[in-house]
C-alpha cells in the first residue's frame, strides 16, 4: 500500500509512470507476474534436498545482483543455448540417485565420469557436490571435483558456478564410472576407475570389484 500511494491520477495527464502502474496494476499481466513470484518462492522451499546447494547458490546470486540472468527478459534467457538440454524427467529409480548422492559424499573421490549424459538429474546431482565442496572449502569448483560427460547434448550450468567437461568423443577420466555400458570402457584400455562403477542395470560381476546392487542400481 505504501508503494501504491506513491502513484495518484492528476486532473491533468498524469506522469507516465503514474499513468503506467495505475492502468496495469489490476491487469491479468501484473496478477501473473506476482503469481509467478509466489510460485517461485514456493518451489525454492520445495526443491529436493539432494540438490539444496544449487538452489541455495543461484537464490544468493540472485540477492546479490550477480546471476547471469539479471534483468535478462525471460525469452532470449530461455533460447539464449538452443542446443542446451533442458530439464528432463528422471530417468533412474529414487534408489539409483540416492545411490549416487552416498557415493558422491567419499571426501576421497576427486573424478566422475557420466557415459551418455542423458538424465539432467544425474547432471545437477554432480553439479550439486561441486557447489557443496567448493562452499565448504573456498576452492573452484572445478578444483573440489572433475566432472567429465560424454554426450550429444550440454547443460546451461552457468548460474549454477559449476565446471563440466562435455567430450562428443571420448570420455575424461573419473574415480567414480556412471555408465550402463561400463565394459565398453573397461575392456576398451580406457583407464579403470579406482573406486566406483555405479549402473543402471545388473550386469554381472567385473574382476577386482565386489557386487552390489539395489532397486534400479549396481555397483559391479
């Protein structure tokens, strides 16, 4: 109200701000615009605790006037990467990521390698543990861990402070291999990773590694 009373109608025209808000301010636009806000709001105190620091990140670069989005009208933001994957639906069992949320937790897993970057979920879990480590640490993202991805499509992950290597041939290193087709590089000479191999699916044991497996994950 405070706000509103800064606006009045003249007997003359009125200043064109005056005459702005007080002609929208009831209009099905502005109604939607304050919707939206809540909406947002919402869905911040909504967001799934896997992937809190990301959220907690991009709301506090929002804040502080720094989000690469800042007063960017929605539509060029939106086809700003036309080639960018947008957010997809879950491609793996609720145990699968809780699977790799644990594994992403080792302080002594530094790499992660994603085969066929096809799920955006398994892509902000990764980006997730960066933002963790590097506000816990002071680091570069980056530094606290290296994300390598082979896949056609990338992400926009610039709000998010995060690093990924996207290969469209050949994948990067990882200590920790996601892949449902793990023995394509393990039996192909590409290096064989130290600690981890999480699937999809069951697909047998490998030679140096224990068995384990749950709803929808392995770790061969």
């Amino acid at each position: 109200m405070d706000f509103d009373r800064l606006f009045y109608w003249s007997w003359e025209d009125p200043a064109p701000i005056d005459d702005a808000w007080l002609n929208k301010r009831d209009h099905p636009v502005m109604q939607g615009f304050a919707t939206q806000l809540l909406v947002a709001r919402d869905a911040y105190r909504r967001c799934h605790y896997s992937c809190r620091e990301l959220h907690e990140h991009e709301r506090a670069r929002i804040l502080a006037g720094t989000h690469p989005d800042q007063l960017l009208p929605r539509k060029p933001v939106r086809s700003r990467n036309p080639f960018a994957m947008a957010p997809n639906l879950p491609k793996h069992t609720k145990e699968f990521y809780q699977q790799l949320t644990k594994i992403l937790r080792d302080p002594e897993l530094c790499s992660a390698a994603y085969h066929l970057g096809e799920d955006y979920r398994v892509l902000a879990l990764l980006g997730n543990e960066q933002r963790r480590r590097a506000e816990r640490s002071g680091h570069s993202a980056a530094h606290c861990l290296a994300v390598n991805v082979l896949g056609d499509r990338q992400i926009d992950n610039a709000a998010w402070d995060t690093s990924i290597c996207f290969y469209q041939e050949g994948l990067g290193h990882g200590d920790l291999l996601i892949s449902n087709r793990f023995r394509d590089f393990v039996g192909d000479g590409w290096r064989v990773p130290q600690r981890y191999i999480l699937s999809a699916r069951d697909d047998g044991t490998l030679s140096g590694y224990t068995q384990e497996a749950g709803e929808g994950w392995s770790l061969p």
